[in-house]
C-alpha cells in the first residue's frame, strides 16, 4: 500500500518509464501490481463494510425499519461476493506480488504481462457486479452460493453476476499460473523448496488451488447461464436436470475456495510470530506438509456444506469424517505456532498483536466449524447464524487480521517509514474487542433458531442482535483508523531500517526499504539465504 | 540466460493453462458422474426401469406386504390439477402393479407437462421398478382436459427387509419449449 513516491525516485536508470495514470495501467513491475492489487483490495473492504453496516442496521431491532427485504437479501449477497473476490483475494495476490519475487529472490514475477492483465480485469469485473444495483430488478439477492433455482429468478443482474465471476475467475487464474510459474523457476540459485519462506509455500498450495477449483466454479455458473437463456436443464427439475447437482458443483468449488481464503494466512502467522517472538519457527516441515494435507482434504469434504439436502448415511459419514479430520493438520498448525511462542521473547508490536489475536480466535472459528462437521447436530444449525458466526470468526478474524497484521509487517519496508505505532494499537483493540462484540453473540442466536439471510427475526433475539450491531458499528468505523495509518506511513514518519524489525528474517529484509523500484536484478548471493527455519 | 527462463515460464504457463481448461472440462464432466454415481447407487430417489417380461418373470413374495404411498405436485406456475386416484396401495414385492392418476388442464390453452418421479427412501429408489409409465414421455393436455394416467410398476423382492414403506412422488413440470402458448 505505498504510492508513486515511495520508489519514483529509484526508477531513473531503467528503462521506459510513462508518468502519471499511463504508469499504472502499463506496468508490468510486480511492486506496482502489488500495490494496485492492495488499494483495490482496501477500497472493496470499504465497499463490501459499507453493505455490512446496512445489514446490521438492519439487524439493530426486529421488524423492518431501514431498507425493503429484497434489498437486504441484495446486501448478504454482494457483501459476500465483494469481500471475497474483491477483498481478500486480491488482497492475497497483492501480498504476493510485492513479497514473493523479493523473498525468493527474483527480479520480478515470471510472467509480468499477464500479471498487469490479470490485475486490470478486477476493475472491470466490479463494474459490471456493482453496476447491477442500478438495474432492473436490482443487484443478486439469491445468495452468493447462486443456488438455482432462486438465482435464476435475479433480473436483469443476472447475466452480469455470471460474467463478473466469470471475469474474477480469470483474475485469479492468472494470478495463480503466475505465481506457480515465479516460484517454480525464478527462485534464486540456492533457494530450495524447502527453505522457502512459508508464505511463499502456503501461497504455491493456494495456487493449485485455484487453478483446480476455479474453473469448476466457471463451468456451474456457465450451466446457470444456459439453464436461463439457452435451454439447456442442467439443474432444471422440468428438464430432467437436478438443482441439486448445482449445490454439488458449486461446492466442489467452494470449499477449496476457503481454503484459498486463509492459507496464506497461515503463512504469514509463520513469518509474524518467529519474528516477534525472536525464535525460529517450530516445525517447518510439518507446516509444510499440514498446509498439502489441507489442501488435499478440501476436494473431499465438499457435501458437508449440505447435509441437509437428503443424503444418504453412508455419504454423511463419510463427509463427516474427511471433515473432521482436516482438525488434524489445523491443529498442528496451531500447535507449531504456540511452541514457537514457548520460552521465547515476545514483544507486542501491533503486526504481532494482529497475529496473535489471529491464532486465537481462528481457532475459536475452527471449533465452531468441528461443531457444525458433525452431521446430527448440523441439522440444527445449518442455515443459522452459528454459521455466520463460524465463518465471520475464520475469515474476518482469520484471513481479514492476518491481512492486516501483514500490512502493518511490511508497510514499513514498503515505504520506508515506521507506521504510527499508538494508532495502530488503537486499530488493534478497538478491532479485537468490537470484532467479538460482534460476532461472538452471533453463536447464542444461531444455537437459538436464529436463520440467516433474513431481515427480520422474532423478538427473543432482540437483545443480542444489537450487541451484535454494536460491535459491527464500533468496527466498521474502527477500520477508518487502518486508512489513517496507512496514509501517514506512505507520507512520511520515522525512517525505517533495511531489516525493520530485530527478529526478521528472510531476503526481503536485506533489501533496502524502501526496496528499489527492480530488486535482485542479480540474484541474491547464495550464502544470505537463510532458509525458512527462520 | 534470461531467454531459456523466459521460455520456461511461458511452457509453463501453458501447462497450467491447460490444466485450467482441463478442470473447466470436469466441471461438465461431473454433471454425467453425478448421474451415473447416483444410478449405481440409487441415491437422489431415481427409480429403475425394466421390460413388462422382465416383470412377469419375477417371484412373488406372498409373505410380505409393502404400502406404496402417491405423492403428486405441480412444479413452477403449471396451471393444472394434478391427483393420484388412491392414496396408497398394499403390494406384494414381484408383483405387477398399477396405479392411475389424473392430470385436469385448467388453462384456457394446450400445454405440454413433463413429470418427474422420485421415491423415498432414496435407499430403496433402486427396487422400484416401472415398466410403463407417463414419466417416460411428455403429456400434452388440451384447453379444459382430463386425462388419466397409469404406471405400472414392481417392488423388487430383494428391497431391505426393514423396508415397509416406498413414496412415490411425482412433480409435473411444464416443458416450456413444446406448449403450444410458447
């Protein structure tokens, strides 16, 4: 999240450069992509908050009060889509742009004309899903599952949504194929797999991922599309087709898709904690293998989204099985994260104050989510808002802290300038606090009967509905504070050191900060490669 | 140097391209898996079918009495009434059966309907057997029309013992593409 002055001054020596917008629309250095990717990514933050507040606004006291159902249904919809393809993935890819090339010690990403194009489509992509709230019959309210056949009663949004994901899809395919391609034959002589950084690690997973589950998603909503404008009956009971085939496909998708949402999340937990518990990380190699095994059991776990459509019990067993096992790896994790913590010196800079607040509550949403793998009690709180609260705790206080705990990590070596400390520990407990506030009594509605997806709600759910909306309020604006520190570390404030940190390590810290505009244009000599021990 | 990485990259980009058209192609691909999985299991309440022969050649189990309940419903905004004339029947697995329903158009308009059948427990949708039925083809009902409608079936004698009652339910759908307001 630096700008244009951070490192203009670095880039005289190489090459054509074009001033102004011409710069940014044309570049293929993977700093520049990284930045746009992170500012797309804030203000879609911004954009897909703003939904939320008018969902708990809502949400504030029963009965209608602020907007007509089907606008909120538009809400939970476009919320979803929004923070999803528009926040935290790209903010991801952004990570990954500015940080792999530098720790793996590569001038730039592999294929730097397909990295501009694959960041240039998500504009265009937002335009056409946003630009649906001005059509007739407004912005998708089915869900952002899309399930037919209520997706298929969307207005005219409804070819747009397909092509908005459509276009998503392609963004980040791209940017997958990219990044596999960079670590695989860009890395620095000396640079082995297994002393790679776990970012970099959790990131290449996240990239088959992708490119695995992606166009799994692309071919449901094509079969959407042509179920409603060309004949065809995929899901189409009258047709001999199955709606329930799409809940099938889409989560096939879906899952790894969580997936996609918060490993890189874990790598950058496994860069934050060694550093500012000034201990290497415990288990490297097991972080490594629990991140494949992850993976690997999120293509198998699919039907766990949807026990209640009439499964038989063979296949609820097995889905609860392969489920509940991926506890297992999780756990691991966890576990290598707090030893790495044990007897070692911990100082709480905000980074590190984010990472650890992550930890704990992403394992506060993994047990909700053990709870709701176990098929009989999921009858009970599918569709409730015990989910909302599980999945709020594993991406807001999961992907969304780890986001943010990785933008105060390398924001100064970025910019170049230290962050303001006392304000971002304002953002932190101000974020922390309300981030519980609002989600936690989210689990008492939802064990009570509370549906989601609803505008209205029956009057013994008053109480914590508005705790829940205070907290929501008290967050929503506490990310204001995040802007701040942000826009005062890119202006200026106190120099930062090359290594910033005492405890970092790794190749990007031996670069100057700010880094120059191309970076390790010979590779890094093999002896500063330290490996991902550290 | 950079030439022979710059050609790495781009093999590379290609082999993961196509691995992205190739799961583009799975995606389709689990459409017919789906179905032919659910066959072979009889999951998703899909019922079997078999020739009138085949019927006539299997044994009656006189011992044991299974109920078949009808179940009937119109789909989407279909403008018919749609009925099975008993609501349930008593039969020995491996005999013949039939049943009539009655499908009324209360369109001022022909229109085409398609039906699809399910039985529950989806477990045993594999021993329900038909070998007629007016789900095997589209039913067009004039303006007005009433029309009986028979399916005959079997109970395959080897359905779980613990088995005591099948649904058999029908949705009738209209097919868009054949009515003739359309």
């Amino acid at each position: 999240m630096s700008d244009a002055a951070a490192h203009g001054e670095h880039d005289e020596h190489h090459g054509y450069h074009p001033g102004g917008m011409k710069r940014w629309l044309f570049t293929t250095n993977h700093k520049d992509i990284g930045t746009m990717y992170l500012i797309f990514a804030l203000i879609m933050f911004f954009i897909g908050g703003a939904m939320a507040m008018v969902i708990r606004l809502e949400l504030f006291q029963p009965g209608l009060q602020f907007v007509e159902p089907q606008f909120f249904n538009s809400m939970t919809t476009m919320h979803a889509l929004v923070m999803i393809f528009g926040a935290v993935m790209p903010a991801w890819t952004g990570f990954a742009n500015w940080l792999i090339p530098m720790m793996i010690g590569a001038p730039d990403m592999a294929l730097p004309r397909l990295n501009n194009w694959s960041f240039w489509i998500l504009p265009f992509a937002f335009t056409l899903l946003l630009g649906t709230f001005f059509m007739p019959g407004g912005a998708p309210a089915g869900g952002w599952t899309m399930y037919p056949p209520l997706v298929l009663q969307t207005g005219d949004a409804f070819p747009f949504l397909i092509f908005a994901v459509h276009f998503m899809g392609a963004s980040s395919i791209a940017g997958a194929i990219n990044i596999i391609a960079t670590v695989f034959n860009m890395r620095a002589p000396g640079m082995t797999l297994m002393k790679l950084p776990l970012f970099v690690w959790t990131w290449i997973i996240t990239a088959f991922l992708l490119i695995a589950s992606i166009p799994v998603l692309a071919g449901a909503v094509t079969m959407l599309l042509t179920d409603k404008f060309f004949g065809t009956a995929f899901f189409a009971a009258s047709g001999g087709g199955d709606p329930v085939m799409f809940q099938h496909i889409f989560w096939f998708f879906g899952h790894p898709e969580v997936y996609i949402l918060i490993l890189p999340a874990f790598g950058i937990a496994s860069a934050i904690i060694p550093t500012f518990a000034r201990k290497p990380l415990f288990g490297y190699a097991s972080m490594v293998y629990a991140t494949g095994a992850i993976a690997f059991l999120s293509f198998i776990v699919w039907a766990h989204h949807m026990f209640t459509v009439g499964m038989p019990l063979a296949g609820e067993l097995f889905f609860m099985y392969t489920t509940v096992l991926i506890a297992v790896p999780t756990g691991v994790k966890v576990f290598n994260w707090c030893a790495t913590l044990w007897q070692s010196s911990i100082t709480f800079e905000v980074p590190m104050l984010f990472s650890l607040a992550f930890v704990i509550l992403f394992t506060i949403g993994g047990f909700s989510g053990l709870m709701l793998g176990i098929t009989p009690v999921d009858f009970q709180y599918h569709d409730t808002y015990f989910v909302v609260a599980h999945f709020h705790y594993v991406l807001v206080t999961g992907a969304i802290f780890s986001i943010i705990s990785a933008t105060y990590f390398w924001l100064p070596k970025w910019t170049g300038h230290m962050y303001d400390e006392t304000l971002g520990k304002w953002h932190f407990w101000l974020s922390t606090i309300s981030v519980n506030v609002l989600f936690f009594p989210q689990h008492f509605l939802g064990l009570a009967g509370m549906p989601r997806r609803i505008p209205d709600y029956a009057v013994q759910f008053a109480d914590f509905n508005m705790v829940s909306s205070i907290g929501g309020f008290v967050f929503g604006f506490s990310q204001i504070l995040f802007v701040m520190v942000i826009w005062k570390c890119v202006k200026g404030g106190e120099k930062a050191t090359d290594r910033v940190w005492e405890g970092a390590h790794g190749l990007e810290w031996t670069l100057p900060s700010p880094p120059p505009y191309h970076s390790f244009t010979t590779p890094p000599a093999p002896a500063s490669i330290e490996g991902g021990m550290r | 140097m950079r030439g022979s990485i710059d050609q790495a990259n781009k093999r590379l980009g290609y082999k993961l391209l196509a691995v992205t058209l190739a799961m583009f192609g799975f995606g389709y691909a689990l459409v017919p898996l789906y179905s032919v999985f659910c066959e072979l299991t009889g999951l998703n309440g899909k019922t079997g079918r078999i020739s009138a022969e085949t019927a006539a050649s299997e044994t009656i189990d006189q011992n044991r009495s299974v109920t078949v309940e009808f179940v009937t419903s119109i789909g989407g905004s279909l403008p018919w009434k749609f009925k099975a004339k008993v609501a349930k029947i008593s039969v020995h697995p491996g005999a013949a059966t039939e049943a009539t329903f009655v499908a009324v158009n209360e369109a001022s308009f022909p229109i085409v309907g398609r039906a699809v059948p399910s039985v529950a427990p989806n477990s045993a949708a594999r021993y329900f057997n038909k070998t007629e039925c007016f789900c095997f083809t589209e039913q067009k009902l004039a303006a007005g029309e009433t029309k009986d409608m028979v399916v005959r079936f079997v109970v395959d004698p080897r359905l779980p013992a613990d088995v005591r009652t099948l649904t058999l339910a029908y949705t009738f759908f209209e097919a868009p593409e054949l009515s003739a307001n359309n």
